[in-house]
C-alpha cells in the first residue's frame, strides 16, 4: 500500500536547496516515437504493417521479417510482471539519491517485454497497467503500474517522480480575470494544491467572479500584469520562488483574420497579452523554477501554457489570434529545453473554441472552461506534455498528423 | 540697463514669489487607461521594456524603450482628436500654435459637490455663481475642475461599475457655454477624460470633446495637485510632444503661481 | 553424444598466458594496459612484435580507437586483424577466429588481447553508452546497469528453480578461496557464507558480493599451429572444440538459459571428451548465477539442478569439481573485455601446468566459457573453449 504523502513542512532555511539532477538522456531517434506518444499520454508501441508484430525496443527492421515498415500505433496496455529488483546503488547520481527504486521486466499483452519502472503496489507476478511517461529528463520512459486504482496509488514517490501533480503544491494562476482562469483555480483547489496565487491585472477594473475568487480560502490574489515587464518580475521577485506549478492563463482572443482589420493595435494587443506575456512570465519565473526541480515534495514541477490547436495550423476566421498562438507554441518549445536541466516539465494544454463569450459565433462543440481545467489538471497527474483537450482539439491533432496540407485548406474554407 | 519682464520672471522663481506645481501623475504601467468596449481598439497602458541598465546589453548607462497610447497618462487632447475638429486648420500636436501652449487658468473648486456624488455634473448655474465670486472667465483661459479625484486609489479613481465609469464631469450645456459664451482655450480635470463619466449618455455625446475640439480647443486630463492653485491667476504650461498629425500626447504639465 | 560435423582444428595451439596485474584504478589508457600485454607476449614466447602476423583485440575503454589504429600505436604490420566488440564472450570468440586463421596460414602467429582501464568514472560511462537497446529501454530505468539487469533474470531464475542465495554463495566464497592463493587477485581476505549472507544489497537478489569489482588490466595468449611453437620453442595447449552463439533462445520470455544449451553436443563431440572428461572448469562469473546456469547449460547437471550440483560439489581448487580455480572475475577483479580472458589464460596456465599456487593436481584437460553482452533484457553471446595440455 502505497503511504499517503505528508503535506511538506516550511523550508529550513539553514538546509540547502537540492539542486535538480537528470535520468539519462539519451535516446535514439526512432525511440523519440515513443516520446510523442508518451507526451500524450499514450501507449504506443511499433507494430510492423508486414507481419502485425509489436516490437520493443524501437527497432529499424522487424525482427520477425525484417520489413522496415514498423509503425507505431497504440496497443494493448496490459502486462504481467515477469520479474523485480530494487535498484539499492544505482550507477547514475539522480537515481541514486532516489534509491531505493523499483524496476521490474514485463511481459506485455502485445508480446514484447519491457523494462519499467515499477509501482510500489505492483509486485512479481501481478498484471499490471502499462503506460509511456515523460521523465524528468523529458525522455520516454515505461512505468507499471495496478490495474485498478489502490489507496493513495497517485502519492508512489516513483509515480510522482513522473507526473506534476498539484497534491501540496504551490500553484501561480497568471491571469484570474478569466473565467478560465477561475476554473483552474478552482480544478487546482480540488486537486489539493497547497496555495494558489492568482494574478490579476488592472486591479482598478472590476472583473465577473471577482467576489468569489476573493473569498476562496487558499487562495491569494496578487498583482500581475504579465503583459507589464515590470509587474511580472516584481511578482517573481516576491513569490517567484515559492512557485510549483505556474499556469499560463495569459489570453487575448480576438477574431479576424489580416485583410479586413484596421490598422496593427488589436495585433499589437494580442502579442502583447499573449507572446509578450508568455516571454515575461517565463523570463521572470523560469530561472528560479528551473533551480528548484528538485527543491522536496513541493519541488517545482510544471509550466502550463493553455494554447490553440489553432497553434498548429491558421484558422483564418481567428487568423491573427492562431498567428499568436503559433508563437506562442514555439516559444514553448524554446521553454522546455530551457526548463530541461531542472527537470520541469512544460505541459502544453491545446483546446479548440472555447464556450466563451470571444468564440460566442462559432457553432458548438465548444469546450466548457470548467472542462478545459478539469483536463488540464488530469494532464498533470498523468505527467503529459501535450494535453489535447475536447473533441476539436483531438480532431485538429489527428488530422494535422495525417496531413496538414489539408487542415490548412479545410480551416481556410 | 532696463530688467526684462523675464528677468522678473527668472528672479521671481528664484526668489520663491512664484511657485511652480506640477500637476502630472507619475507615467507608469499601471495608471489607468480609459475603459472602452473591449471589441473596439484599446488605449495602450503605459510599457517600459529595459534595454539596459549598466549590463551586458549596455555596460555604462540605463535606458528604456517606452510604448505608450497618445492619450495614457496625463495627457493633452488635440481637435483632431474629435470627428467635430476633424477638418480645423493646425489642429494636431504637431502643427498646434506654441503660444497656445503657455496660458492662464480658472480653477473651479467642486472638491465637496465630487465628493458627495461620483456623478456630480458641472452646470452654467455653477460656473456662475463661481464667476460671481472671481469675476467672468476671460477667454483664451483653461478652465480647470478640481474635484479631487486624483487623491483616491486607482479603482476608485476608475470608479468602474456595470454601466461603467462613475466619475464627475461637465454637462453638456457647459461645455457649449464654456467654449461659446467664453472662449476657453480649454477644459481641464483630474479624471481619465474631460468629459464626465457617464457622458455617453449626454447630448451630445461626450460633450467635452464635441464642443471643445469642434472649435478648436484643447483638453487636459489626469491632472493631479489643483487643490494647490487659486482660482485664478495660475499660468498653465502644457506644451505636448510633437507628434506627427498627433491626436494628443502624455505630456508634463506645469502651474506657475504667484505667491 | 553425436559426433560433430564441424571440421576439427588441426594441430593448432594456444600459448604464453599473459596476465597484467590489475590494479583498482588506473590512470593509464587502454592503450597502455594492451601494450603491456603485447610485450609480455613477446617476452614469453621468445619473438619480437614483428613476429606476430596477425592481431585481434577487445576492449570497452579505447575511446575512438579501433584495432587499425592500435596497429601503428604499437608497431604491428599484420595480415589479420581483428576487433571484437563482444564482452564477455571476446575470448571464446577470439580464439575461434585466430584458430582458423592460422589453420589456414592466413597469419601464423595471432596475438589475442584484452585489455581495459578503469578511471574513477569508467565503468558508469559504459553503461551509461552499453548498446541503443540499453540506453533507449533500459538505463533510464533506475540506472541499474548490469546488476539490475541480471537482478531481474536472477529472481526470476532463483525462483523458478528454487534456487536459494546461499547456494550461490557457495560459488562465491569458493572463488574467494581460490584467489587467496593468486597473488594477482584483487581481493585479498577471506569470505564466509555468513559474510556473503549478510552483504549489503545492491539489486535484490544480487548483493554485494555477487558482484565483481570493476578494475583495470590486460590478458592475452597467442594462437598458432604447433609446428609454429615447436619452431619458437614454446609448448602451447591444444585446442579441442570451441562453440559461439548470439541471441540464443530469443523467444524465452526470461532468460534461464545461454546459447550453450544449444551447442553443447556440437563442443563436446568436436572435442571428443564428456563433461565428466574436465579436470577444471572456468565459467564466466559476472554473476554466480550466471555461473550455476552455465553449470546446467554446459551438461555438467540438468536444467534446474544447479543449485544441487552445487550444494554436492567442493568448487575450489583441491576439491572435486575445480571451478574459476584463479578466483575468478568475482575475486580477482573485472578487467572490462579482460574479463572475458580471464578464464582462458588460467585454463591455459592449468592445462600447461603453469599455474602455480592455483595449480590444480594433474589438470590436463579443461574448459573455459564466456557470455557477453546484455544488449537489452539478457546476454546475448556465449561460447566455450575445451583445452588440453600438450601431454593429453
């Protein structure tokens, strides 16, 4: 039984912050299949188009026929555990200091076997769920875990390693104005984060929700303007090392594409209040962040940006808006190497139109905030890095994998 | 050899016999801006983005880039500004007359009328009596509404409610007899535009700017320290920056006051 | 037995067993600890480097260095050359490839060396950089290495055939009194049972004395036909039968078993004899249990009667069944690819009867294994050699 996690004590000042080390790194490229599948949060294996079998590890040819036709594709996620050891003198400093830890061959129901890192409540012998999961070091690594749920399963010091789960952390909700800010919020509240900051520009200007927000207990309204250099590092310069998990709910959506809007100050406004804010927040937050990957139980663990899938490919209708988001997406990517070193991970949460008043022409299904943060939240528990939440943004994800040529022209019609 | 008059003007100041207010918020990013409808194009706030300061970007000296909208701040409003001034010869910052820019001013003191009531609506009748009490407003003067305003907190200061801003201002008859009857050369306040809060709702609309800059004339706003003026006899100098075709512009605007 | 259809080796011999003592830590190069092993070659045999013809070489610490570029680092103008990348499994291999190398005058006299050094971060950089299997699947998991790796396969062995700790032990702790009498071993105190009981864990079920040391040090021995060393002067031990396999087995869902299982009747009809023919044995042992498997695999007990085998045997050097008789890679030290040497050389120095203080009594026939190279899940390459004295 897995032991229940102990809300962390404050700091001891005297004691000195561990600084974040890293599993191993390296992987080769055909292995990185595994890392986009695990980013999702699936479990995806190679499967050769020949002869059907699924092979592990990542391979170039089939071992049974050796066809080079080896597609990775999701498959069946039980196993049983073949055989464990608990690593006591692990060869490599991150494991080491985690030592004692568990790994354990499984023999998969696809057919191969694998090396995983192992639950504490899985044992020799048992099924067990198999999954892909990010690591620290941002590579794809195999964790079993029980089929069905047991007591305090999420709190397995293993699992934790793996996933960015907000239980007694420290959460920075960027933009509290929105409704979907509110909603993580309150998604981070029921996830059991110990304190959620929430930023709030313009304080002069009243906001809907506002007399709610400032009654939630654990939650503590500072000023942020992250559009405002200045505000987002004198909040940095207060809070910016007590930050776990920060939440980029930083918006401006604002439909229009380019031909039929006046002037460049709307376009302005959204680079402002989504890039710039985006550079701010990270430029502010990210170094101290990045020296507290390993910083105990609240160790800071994640960035969220909530993006576009329109990130991916234009949607004309919202054309500028889905511009800015690109950026945004690869500005993230810029990020996650940065945070790397830290082991913080960056979690992109991409949704399409949501059921707020900007996207109030466009035809349902729209995604309910309360939806979108309930996701977002599920997303760090499972530790993803690319959460696609709702129908749109999954349909926008298979059908830019299967050819963006035709998302382009389809958007554009 | 005979003193000039600014000889006098330079020995007064020296001297302490005239007092110079400064009557301009701090520019900074988070002094509020004008709230308007958020579908429609937006004022800047004022940014400051650092280039340097003494590091790696520039070893000996400190210096920012700023971003701003013409109209953030304390800040002076062109007839451009307005669709009734729109067509006025030299009605930009830019080609505006520099001797408009140096002018006396009537300080109408409505501290405790704005106090009492966030809505408080300047009248002729008031202006009357205030003129039965200083003598008729000369033209080519400012006329300046103290209320006090720019004593409270920013949200107060914004006083922003589900209709809107609730701050005071002049009605709409005033500002055709302040323009007309007396040949301002403009109307200045302490809140975030000449006009009074709810002033979209008048007739006309926003009547500051309709009549003010319809004929020529220039507004001031954000104003701050007009409790420290008399009622008249303070000399105003608001000289704006000169932008091209400007609409208006952040500017530091300056009392001289005889002691 | 079947007799082999395998054509047996004509006359060739292997000779001047050559050891560099090994050292913990080294702050010398591969290169060094090699050269060093080239001239003692030399030295034994009475020849000059210009005499060896042909070269082949293991090694896990060369840094981008191949056998080519060792050839003008030391001097060598050969006709055969040879790089085996294989392990623990470099030895068996080695000698296989020279045997029929100068069977077929391709060169006539075949250095085969191994060597390695061992900088205080070594052997974490090689596994770290083991095999894309490993750093792709394996390491990031736990950074176990090889004694996680063979943790799993031991359980799952111990398990399944109810072997129990103590009877791996008993390997152990006899190797640890084999090497008390060889002066080069690493280790130099005794072990008890209760000692090896009570060792720290490191994976469980391998703790700490399942493990070998990993150090620095160089082993070789030369191949040749006999006419050669007659000429040289120089008596050499004949090589009977030899087997190799890669990625045996590769359906067992864990591995209970090496790809000796599959060979054996092919190594001993070759050779001749019968296991019960061996006066010695020396297995690869970088684990016990890797050791009681080959003593299943290599028909001296069935499958799952090791732990028996083993309870009903003396293994040390005077006892009934002489096994790693120079204290092995478990007591003398784990040179890297010399690891896969070592058990040669001393089956070498046994049958030639040059062993000294680990001398077994009239030992003229022997056999020496090697397993290498847990690519993924387990060890992919095994071999074994049987060789006997040049009065047998």
């Amino acid at each position: 039984m897995t032991e229940p996690l102990v809300r962390p004590r404050r700091k001891n000042p005297l004691a000195r912050t561990r600084l974040p080390t890293l599993p191993p790194q390296w992987r080769s490229r055909t292995s990185h299949e595994l890392t986009r599948a695990a980013a999702e949060g699936r479990f995806a294996l190679q499967c050769c188009a020949a002869c059907g079998h699924f092979t592990y590890p990542a391979r170039d040819a089939c071992p049974v026929c050796l066809s080079d036709e080896l597609v990775f594709k999701d498959a069946p996620h039980g196993g049983t555990v073949l055989s464990e050891t608990t690593l006591h003198i692990p060869a490599d400093v991150y494991f080491r200091e985690r030592a004692p830890w568990r790994i354990g061959l499984v023999k998969l129901d696809a057919g191969p076997t694998m090396v995983a890192h192992l639950h504490g409540d899985s044992k020799e012998g048992d099924t067990v769920r198999m999954s892909l999961q990010i690591d620290k070091a941002g590579q794809p690594v195999a964790f079993a875990q029980p089929q069905t749920e047991t007591p305090h399963m999420s709190d397995d010091k293993q699992w934790r390693e793996m996933t960015a789960d907000p239980k007694f952390r420290r959460v920075l909700v960027t933009n509290g104005r929105t409704v979907i800010g509110q909603e993580v919020v309150r998604a981070m509240k029921e996830a059991g984060a110990s304190i959620i900051f929430v930023g709030i520009a313009d304080a002069w200007k009243p906001f809907p929700g506002e007399a709610a927000l400032r009654a939630m207990e654990g939650v503590t309204i500072v000023p942020l303007n992250t559009a405002d250099e200045k505000s987002t590092f004198d909040l940095a310069a207060d809070i910016g090392a007590k930050i776990d998990i920060l939440v980029n709910t930083s918006e401006h959506i604002r439909g229009g594409g380019l031909l039929d809007r006046h002037g460049t100050s709307t376009s302005v406004d959204e680079i402002e209040q989504s890039y710039m804010a985006f550079l701010h927040l990270a430029q502010a937050f990210g170094p101290v962040m990045r020296m507290r990957g390993a910083d105990g139980v609240n160790s800071a663990v994640a960035w969220v940006n909530i993006l576009s899938v329109y990130a991916f490919a234009n949607w004309p209708q919202f054309g500028q808006y889905s511009a800015v988001q690109a950026a945004c997406l690869s500005l993230s990517q810029c990020l996650r190497a940065e945070l790397r070193p830290g082991g913080v991970r960056v979690m992109n949460v991409f949704t399409g139109p949501l059921d707020t008043e900007w996207f109030q022409t466009v035809p349902p299904p729209k995604l309910a905030p309360r939806v979108l943060a309930t996701g977002l939240v599920r997303g760090l528990k499972n530790g993803l890095e690319d959460a696609f939440i709702g129908d749109v943004a999954e349909e926008v994800r298979q059908r830019f994998a299967a050819n963006p040529k035709a998302l382009e022209r389809e958007l554009g019609q | 050899m005979d003193k000039s008059p600014l000889q006098d003007f330079a020995a007064a100041i020296a001297s302490g016999k005239v007092r110079i207010v400064d009557l301009t918020f701090t520019l900074s990013p988070d002094f509020p801006v004008i709230v308007l409808p958020p579908e429609v194009g937006q004022a800047m706030p004022m940014r400051i983005q650092r280039i340097s300061r003494y590091d790696d970007a520039g070893p000996g000296w400190y210096w920012n880039n700023i971003t701003l909208c013409e109209h953030t701040g304390t800040h002076f409003d062109a007839p451009i500004h307005w669709h009734t001034g729109k067509d006025l010869p030299n009605n930009a910052v830019d080609t505006l007359p520099p001797q408009d820019m140096i002018a006396p001013a009537c300080v109408i003191d409505c501290s405790a009328e704005a106090a009492k009531d966030a809505d408080f609506l300047l009248t002729v009748p008031m202006v009357e009596a205030w003129e039965a009490k200083h003598g008729r407003i000369p033209e080519r003067h400012w006329v300046l509404l103290r209320t006090d305003w720019s004593k409270k907190n920013f949200r107060d200061y914004a006083n922003l409610k589900e209709d809107g801003a609730h701050t005071p201002g002049p009605n709409a008859e005033v500002m055709r007899w302040l323009v007309h009857e007396r040949g301002i050369i403009g109307f200045g306040t302490e809140t975030i535009g000449t006009d009074w809060g709810q002033a979209f709702h008048l007739d006309p609309p926003l009547p500051a700017h309709h009549y003010l800059h319809g004929a020529g004339r220039y507004g001031l706003q954000c104003l701050c320290n007009l409790d420290q003026l008399p009622p008249t006899g303070a000399m105003i100098v608001s000289a704006p920056l000169k932008i091209e075709n400007g609409s208006g512009s952040p500017l530091r605007v300056l009392a001289l006051v005889s002691n | 037995m079947p007799g082999s259809l395998r054509r047996p080796y004509d006359r060739i011999v292997v000779a001047a067993p050559v050891t560099i003592p090994y050292a913990r830590y080294s702050i010398k190069s591969a290169h060094w600890w090699i050269g060093r092993a080239l001239k003692a070659l030399t030295e034994a045999a009475g020849i000059t480097v210009r005499d060896i013809d042909g070269f082949c070489v293991s090694s896990f610490t060369l840094g981008m260095d191949t056998g080519i570029g060792l050839t003008q680092h030391f001097g060598l103008c050969v006709r055969w050359l040879d790089h085996i990348p294989l392990g623990g499994a470099s030895a068996i291999a080695a000698l296989r490839r020279a045997a029929r190398a100068v069977e077929a005058h391709d060169a006539d006299i075949i250095a085969c060396v191994a060597g390695d050094t061992n900088h205080t971060d070594s052997f974490r950089r090689t596994l770290e950089n083991f095999s894309r299997f490993s750093s792709d699947a394996v390491y990031p998991h736990g950074a176990g290495g090889a004694n996680g790796s063979f943790a799993l396969i031991a359980r799952n062995y111990m398990r399944t055939y109810g072997v129990k700790r103590e009877d791996l032990g008993r390997i152990a702790v006899s190797q640890r009194a084999n090497a008390l009498r060889n002066p080069h071993a690493l280790m130099k105190t005794p072990l008890t049972l209760e000692q090896y009981m009570a060792a720290r864990p490191i994976a469980d079920p391998i703790h700490l004395f399942d493990c070998v040391m990993p150090c620095a040090g160089a082993e070789a021995f030369l191949v040749m036909r006999e006419e050669t060393a007659k000429a040289l002067g120089i008596t050499g031990a004949k090589l009977l039968g030899t087997i190799e396999r890669h990625n045996a087995f590769g359906n067992d869902p864990m591995q209970v078993r090496g790809g000796w299982a599959m060979d054996i009747d092919d190594l001993y009809g070759m050779a001749g004899v019968k296991p019960d023919d061996m006066d010695f044995v020396q297995t690869y042992d970088d684990y016990p249990v890797i050791s009681m498997m080959q003593f299943e695999d290599l028909g001296f007990c069935k499958k799952g009667e090791g732990a028996d085998f083993v309870r009903g045997h003396d293994l040390t050097i005077d006892g009934d069944f002489p096994h790693n008789t120079s204290g092995g890679q478990l007591s003398a030290g784990q040179a890297g690819a010399a690891g896969a040497y070592i058990g040669v050389t001393e089956a070498l120095r046994q049958v030639l009867g040059t062993a000294g203080p680990t001398q077994v009594k009239n030992a003229k026939i022997g056999l020496a294994s090697g397993f290498g190279m847990i690519n993924y899940d387990r060890g992919l390459s095994s071999g074994a050699a049987i060789l006997a004295g040049a009065a047998s």
